[in-house]
C-alpha cells in the first residue's frame, strides 16, 4: 500500500482511548493532519487536550485506538513492532521535555548511540555525533555528561540526539518546558534554525512564540482538532528575531 499524498506525515481519523466503560478516556479523537516536506506544525492546547499522546502516535512510540499514520508513505499504524522499532530509530527524530539523556553516557555517547543502533559503523557514528553536536553549538563539551551540562545544554544534546540518523521528521513535546528564559532562547533559536534547513518539525508547546513561527499552527481540545491555521503564505509567520521582548 502507499500513499498518493506528497506528505512527509499524514494521520486520519486517529483516534486513542484509555480505559472503558465510565473510565473511557478519549484523549485523541478523530484527528487528522498532513505534514509537508519542509513544513514545521506547532500543536498548542489546554494541560490535558491530548497533545502528548497525539505526538506518541505520530512517533510510533505508541498505538492508535484506530485511524491511520503515513509516513513517507509507509503505513505506521499496521506495521509489526519490529519494522516499527526500525522506523523509529531511523526516520523519526524525538525530543521530550524532560530531556531524556542517558546519565551515565557522555554528550557526544549520547548522541552517537542511535547512530549505532542504526547500523552505522563506530566510526561513522562517531564521526555524525560530532557533527551534529557541532551543529547545535556543543561541540566543546562532547566528554561531558549530562549532569555536568546546564538544561538548556542538555536539551541541544537531546536535538542533536534527534537529530543523527537525519529522521524525516522531527517531533518534539514541549522542548523548552523545563527551561529558563535564556536556555529557551538558545533551544528556540536551534528549532528555528532547523526549520529554515528544510526539517520537518511537529513542535508541541505552551509558548506563543515557538507557535507564531510555525507554518502552521493546530490547536486541540479534548483530543479533538479545534483549529488549523496557515501562518506561512498570509504573512502571519515571523521569523525568531522579529518577535518582541526576545532581546534581539
Ligand atoms: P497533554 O499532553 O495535552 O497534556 P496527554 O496526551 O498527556 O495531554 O493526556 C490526554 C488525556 O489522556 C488526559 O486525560 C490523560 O489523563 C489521559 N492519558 C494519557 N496517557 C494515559 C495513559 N497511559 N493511561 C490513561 N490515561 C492517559
Ligand atoms: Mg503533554
């Protein structure tokens, strides 16, 4: 089966509930969204709405109750846990709000072990590791471990994580939630300058001003699409540095 759309991520009807009976929680329901090459999606919506569990099904990290998932026309949501594991690693990039490093690894360990785990030869990974740590501006602190690392650090090392096998799509919940201003500021910038590289981002967040970059901004209520709105081609997108009070 393939899909006819030029999208790089399509969900339909994607439906997730917890529980049954009078316990039945559907915390995503009947949702669809298309993705485009190159496009960066933002999902904003109240403590609850759905948006961690929507981004869980988009990353393959979870199942949905129903509804499908395309990504680069492979379907997700009927693939075996084996093939899904291999998408995962391969296509998918991931960035939680509480980081999720491996303490006992190094910057650079951390972000060269998907790399490995994907096949690539030690020195390739070694090789891409530094290079994406490079790219998010840490490339001095490669031997440093996580704890020796402020937030902000550690979640470019998350980025730079999610970003070495080079996924078609990056998906990050709440990346900036457990920062300060500045750190924000510096992971902002990083997500900004990925998406005029061309990445594919579906960025869930609280802050208006990752969402006033996006192309395109979904807003969710109780599992539900309440709105879609096309920042990108009516002039409502700004770039990073035109927002106020970013001190720019
Ligand atoms: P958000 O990320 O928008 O805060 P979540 O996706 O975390 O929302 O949760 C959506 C709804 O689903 C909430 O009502 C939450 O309690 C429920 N939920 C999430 N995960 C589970 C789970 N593993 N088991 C049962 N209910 C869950
Ligand atoms: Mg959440």
């Amino acid at each position: 089966m393939t899909d006819k759309n030029n999208c790089v991520l399509r969900a339909s009807g994607l439906r997730k509930e917890y529980g049954a009976g009078d316990g039945l929680v559907r915390a995503v329901d009947d949702f669809s969204l298309e993705v485009a090459p190159g496009e960066t999606v933002a999902v904003t919506g109240p403590s609850g709405c759905g948006k961690s569990t929507l981004l869980h099904l988009l990353g393959g990290l979870d199942r949905p109750s129903s509804g499908e998932i395309w990504l680069t026309g492979q379907r997700m949501d009927q693939m075996t846990e084996r093939g899904l594991a291999g998408l995962r690693r391969e296509s998918i990039g991931f960035v939680f709000q509480s980081f999720h490093l491996m303490e006992e690894l190094t910057a650079l360990e951390n972000v060269e072990l998907p790399a490995l785990l994907a096949g690539s030869s030690a020195r390739t990974a070694r090789h891409r590791a530094e290079n994406f740590l490079d790219r998010v501006g840490l490339g001095d602190r490669a031997g440093h471990l996580p704890s020796q690392l402020s937030g902000g650090q550690r979640q470019r090392v998350a980025v730079a994580r999610a970003l070495v096998n080079e996924p078609v799509v990056v998906l990050a919940d709440e990346p900036t939630g457990n920062l300060d201003s500045e750190a924000m500021l510096d992971v902002l910038r990083l997500f900004d300058d990925l998406h005029e590289a061309g990445q594919t981002l579906v960025i869930v967040t609280h802050d208006q001003r990752i969402a006033a970059t996006a192309d395109v901004l979904v807003t969710m209520r109780d599992g539900k699409m309440v709105s879609q709105t096309r920042l990108s081609g009516d002039g409502q997108r700004r770039r990073l540095g035109e927002l106020a009070g970013l001190g720019e």
